[in-house]
C-alpha cells in the first residue's frame, strides 16, 4: 500500500452496507471503527468488483478511510444534519497513524491526502472536483486549502506519541 485517502460518506453518522462497499474503514460519530468489505490489500492491483472503490483514478495502493458524516453539506454556513464530529475526527487522525505504522507509510502530502486534495492533484481524473474534505466543523478556522496539512500535522502527531 502506498498512500491513504480521507474522505467524508457524505451520509450518516452510521455507515451503510453501500458505504462498507467502497471503503477499507469507517468512523461512526462515536469514534467506532468499522471495516468495509474489503481489505487493504484488495486494492494492490484493482479488480473489477474485488475492491475498494472510494476514489476515482487513484484507487490502486490506496487505503480508503471514510468519516461517516456531512449529508446534506451545502458549505461551511450549512454543514447539514450530520457535521463531523470533533471525537469521530480524532479517531480518524488515530486510524490513520496506525495505518501508516502498519504499511510503513510516509506522512506526507502525496502519500496521506483527502480525496479533495487528490483531485486537485488529478484533474483528468472521476476525483476532480470532489469536495471530501474541504470543512471540519470541529475546527473552523483551518481553510480547505490547509486541510490537507492540518490532517497530516494530526496524524504525525498521534504516530510520534504512539498511538
């Protein structure tokens, strides 16, 4: 595995059977982890039908983590019924140190991203435009722009302090 992509559901607080589909992991609004029908390493090589499909054009080597929140998310004035939580976000920010423990995987912006970030990166890519994660209502000041740092600043973070 070579990267970690972070998403919102754009659902619930729960995950669904049609979330657990495209996703490796999902976080509940109560910090519970949950696995989705595949396993990481179903998207070493990318077979129709046997993996993860969380983002388009970069699913092969990619781990998808998904914060099952945000249905509804119009902008950060109207975040909808389901914001993401501050408890679901730190477990996320956790999940994601021990993912890069166990794969050994670098924090950095082109190995741990949100799916926003990589179809900035991609723009011939399905992820181009995408809009997962752009707002954390637990923490409003930090601009969609700085997100994708924020992030990996939070999981460098729980990885040093061995979480």
């Amino acid at each position: 595995m070579k990267r970690i992509i972070i998403h919102w559901t754009a659902g619930k607080y729960y995950p669904t059977e049609y979330e657990k589909e495209h996703y490796h992991y999902l976080v509940d609004k109560n910090g519970i982890i949950y696995n989705g029908k595949y396993k990481p390493e179903d998207n070493e090589i990318c077979k129709i039908g046997k993996y993860a499909a969380h983002t388009g054009g970069g699913n092969s080597g990619s781990i998808g983590v998904a914060i099952c929140a945000m249905a509804d998310f119009k902008d950060k004035n109207h975040t909808g019924k389901y914001p993401i939580l501050k408890k679901q976000f730190e477990s996320t920010m956790k999940l994601c140190a021990q993912l890069s423990k166990k794969y050994s995987i670098d924090i950095t912006s082109e190995t741990v991203m949100t799916h926003y970030e990589f179809g900035i990166n991609n723009p011939k890519t399905t992820s181009a435009g995408k809009i997962d994660i752009i707002y954390i209502p637990a923490f409003p000041w930090v601009s969609k722009d700085e997100i994708g740092s924020f992030i990996r600043a939070k999981i460098k973070w729980y990885k040093l302090n061995g979480v």
